[in-house]
C-alpha cells in the first residue's frame, strides 16, 4: 500500500494523495507533451509550448483521478472502505479496503473506471472536433494539426489518452479493471473466490510477461503494433510489465491469507495477559523497564483495571530522549476512544483488515470493557507461516 507522498485534496470523502514517485512520471510526460507540441507547431512561442504541455499533464492526471473515483465512489456506496486515492508512477490507484462480497459488485467496481476513461475521452474528441472548425482536406495530417488552436490540441490529446487508458484497462491482466472483470466472472460462474482468483492471476502474468518481452524485443529494435520500438519505450513497457507481474502474484496471495484466516476466532492466536503499563509511569520507565528486553511494539495502558489507551514505540520516538524523565505515558498515548479493537470472537480475517486500514501493529481484544488480550502482526504472520502450505495450492 502507497503511504509517502502528501495529501492535495478529497472528493466525496476520499483522500486524494501524490506519491513521491508521480513527480518523475509528471515530468517526463510533460517534458514528453513540449516536445510533440514543439513539432507539430513550430510557430508556438517555447512559453506557449511548456504551458499546454504542463495543463496537459495536469488535467491527463485529473483524468486518472476521476477514473479512480469512479472505482471508489461504487466501492463506499457498496459499504466498502476507501482509505484514499494515491497517484504514484504507475498513473494512480484506489486503496480499496477489501475485496467485495459478490461478483456483481466485482463487476460494477471493476467497469465503470475505464467506461468513465472511454466516456470522457469521447466527450473530449467531440468537444475537440466542435473547436476545429472546417477541415478541407484529411491528405495532410501533418498540415491540419498545424492549423489547430492550443484549445482544439489540449481537447484532442486529451481524449485520445482517456480512450487509451480505458481500453488499456479493460486488458484482461489482473489486477488491472480489464482482469478484475474477468475474475467477477469467473467467480459468479464456479462459485469460489480464491480459484476464480488463481486464474484471473494466472492470466494476468502472462500477459505481464508477455509486455516484459516485448519491452525487452523494442530496446533491439522490434517493431511492436501500438508500442513501437526504442530504448526508452521498450525500458517503460518492460517496467510496467514487471509492476503487473508482482503486482498479479500479490493480490493472488492476500485472497489466499483472507482464506487462511477466514473463520478463525481472534482468542485463537490473540497474546492473553499481555503486558500493560499504568499511566502515570514516565516515557524512561516504559522503555527500560517494559519496552527493553521483549519483542513487544505497544503496550496497553490501565488506569486502574480500565483501559486507557495504547503506547506504542512510535509515540516514544515522537520525544525528546531529553525529556524521557518528565514526559508520562498519558501524555503520549493513543487515548481509548481514538483506538481500534478486536472482539474475542471475531473473524481474524476481519481483524486483519482493521490493522490493515489503521495501520497499526496491535488490537486490544475486549470482552464488553474488559481487556482480556491483544492480537499482534506478528502473531498473525506466525499463523500464517505455520499454514505456508496452502500458499502453493
């Protein structure tokens, strides 16, 4: 999951993020669109060309941005959480909680992203052929895309590159939307998640090697339909080829530790009597008395025999080592009513996908108000370990 980078706005209550990685990629397709535009008119003033090239870039990611809110927005109306949306150097990506419960939700999840690319592209094409005005002769390509506006241009990169991505999407690779349809269908048609998933995974891996060696065949100078040939572009589709690959492989494996996980209780591998510290004890006390020496991340803080909240190391590492004598676990704590917490009879793979979604590291387990224990990462990656075999079935 995509979590550097900064926050830049939100729609419909979801996060939009920018990841470090999207920065190259702005640039090189910026750099990219100044000098197509440079060559397909050379009367443009150099200022003239950065700008349209530089709006391009922007509203092509805003296109990738409504194409992920598309997904996200059909997701949280099927009472799916949506952390947020995070564009990174791949184009962009809907951190969607968990996968859905049927395969017509699959479906609709899945599709409408690339028929909002498919439908705003063409809204653009028409809005660019509107702009052009009169064309008297299709003979020279070259010649009319000279005589366009920078209007007519930016509306006609536009939704060439929305089409481009929607069709681009609907290839039949999982993860991508194209892979995802074909999973929720194979799914409603044999009734079982994990093995419409295998195949899905199975076909999108082929198809990712299959981009990796034509990637690989355009830097020796292969001609491929679409792609073309060059040291540069063959590098890129190699890349992505390499990103749909792993990505193909991993998504594979959360279904399978969803599976592993499902219908196990949390009492089964939750830490009983862990640990606790009171609240008034001091920052230096916490970690030479209870953090040193133990593999334990937080600890539980009581005051008295109620929870009060969770320490954890990373609040230790938010102080100053000068005032560690002073500064008192209260005061660094995750107080109770901002915690996430288990039940002792849940599903563990429910309560995986609250660590998940937190990002945290623990759960306090509580019967009513009463701590009776704290289920760890740890603890559910040994279980998972000790079931490894199911992994490669």
């Amino acid at each position: 999951m995509l979590r550097s980078g900064f926050r830049i706005g939100r729609a419909f209550g979801i996060d939009i993020r920018v990841d470090w990685s999207w920065l190259f990629i702005f640039a090189l397709i910026t750099w990219n669109l100044r000098a197509v535009f440079g060559q397909s008119h050379p009367g443009w003033a150099p200022v003239q060309v950065w700008g349209i090239a530089l709006i391009a870039a922007l509203l092509f990611f805003a296109s990738v941005v409504g194409h992920e809110l598309a997904h996200s927005v059909v997701a949280k109306a099927r009472g799916i959480p949506v952390r947020n949306i995070t564009l990174f150097l791949f184009g962009g990506v809907s951190n969607i909680q968990r996968d859905p419960d049927s395969p017509k939700a699959e479906f609709w999840m899945a599709i409408v992203g690339p028929l909002t690319s498919l439908v705003l592209g063409g809204l653009l094409l028409l809005l660019a052929g509107a702009t052009a005005g009169p064309v008297s002769t299709l003979t020279d390509p070259t010649r009319v895309m000279a005589g366009m506006s920078p209007l007519t241009m930016l509306l006609l990169w536009l939704g060439s590159i929305n089409i481009t991505l929607g069709v681009f999407n609907l290839v039949p690779g999982f993860p991508l939307d194209g892979g995802r349809v074909l999973r929720s269908i194979l799914w409603a048609a044999i009734g079982d998640l994990r093995r419409a998933t295998r195949w899905a995974s199975g076909v999108g891996q082929v198809i990712a090697w299959a981009m990796i060696l034509a990637g690989i065949g355009m830097v020796f100078g292969v001609q491929i339909p679409f792609f073309g040939t060059g040291l540069v572009s063959g590098v890129w589709l190699a890349f992505i080829g390499w990103f749909l690959n792993s990505a193909s492989a991993g998504s594979y494996q959360q279904v399978v530790v969803h599976d592993i996980l499902r219908g196990v209780p949390v009492e089964r591998i939750m830490r009983v009597n862990p640990p606790t510290v009171p609240t008034t004890i001091s920052v230096s006390s916490l970690v030479h008395d209870h953090v040193m020496g133990t593999d334990d991340y937080g600890f539980p803080v009581l005051d008295g025999d109620r929870l009060a909240g969770i320490v954890t190391l990373e609040d230790v590492r938010k102080v100053a080592r000068q005032n560690w004598d002073t500064v008192t676990v209260r005061e660094i704590m995750t107080p109770f009513d901002q915690l996430v917490t288990a039940a002792p009879d849940e599903d563990l793979a429910d309560a995986m996908d609250r660590l998940t979604q937190r990002d945290v590291r623990q759960l306090p387990v509580l019967r009513g108000t009463e701590l009776v224990g704290l289920l760890r990462r740890q603890d559910i990656m040994k279980w998972l370990q000790l079931h490894a075999e199911l992994f490669r079935n």
